[in-house]
C-alpha cells in the first residue's frame, strides 16, 4: 500500500480520518458511491470539502494511485468528483489509479478554486 506523505491525516479538531496507517490485512475496503443528501451535518460537509481540497493540492488533475486514503472518506467523493482513471477499475485494490473530474469538482467545491490558477 503507497502511503501519501504530506497528506493530512485527519481534519483538525475532529475524528474525521482521511488516511489509513496500515492496509488491512483481509484487503482494502471496496470504494462505493455514496448519496450526498441535503441535509448532511455541517461537519460531515466540512470534512468533505477539507478532503477534496488536501486531494487537489496534494495531485492536481494528475491521476493518483488510491493508497493509503481512507475509503469511507473517498467514498463520498468517488463516482463524482473521483473518477476511476483506468478501465478495468478494482474498487478493493490498494493500487487502484483515480483522478479529480475537474469540471464536477468545479461544481461541487468552488470555494477549493476560487482564487487559484486551477
């Protein structure tokens, strides 16, 4: 399993994880994508845009190996804003390669891009 270096652990102040310190010796955990409802907590809306944004500093429009990124965190984003970069795609494989649909991600956290060069 690639660990990112220089990726936030976790959102600051909260529980909300955002990497994994070992892999899972039963296999990584399938990436599924999760229904974003209205009336979400603000926390959990707040550790969602916190992710995307470590997401876009840490590999831009690049695609990135999945890793050591925890799978419930990139679930939320995964089938919108993270897109499988290859076909065949393996949603429980460490190794599996993603990469930001920047015209969704756009949409979804403009606050991430307003003010940059993205």
């Amino acid at each position: 399993m690639l660990k990112h270096r220089g990726f936030p652990g976790r959102l600051p102040g909260t529980d909300f994880q955002f990497t994994l310190r070992r892999a899972n010796p039963r296999g990584a955990t399938p990436l599924t994508q999760r229904e974003r409802y209205r009336d979400r907590k603000p926390a959990d809306r707040r550790a969602d845009a916190a992710f995307f944004e470590a997401l876009w500093a840490h590999f831009g429009p690049d695609p990135f190996v999945r890793g050591n990124l925890d799978a419930g965190r990139l679930s939320w984003l995964f089938g919108r804003e993270v897109i499988p970069a290859i076909d065949p795609f393996d949603p429980a494989d460490y190794d599996a390669t993603l990469v930001i649909d920047v015209r969704v991600a756009r949409q979804s956290f403009p606050e991430v891009f307003e003010g940059g060069s993205a």
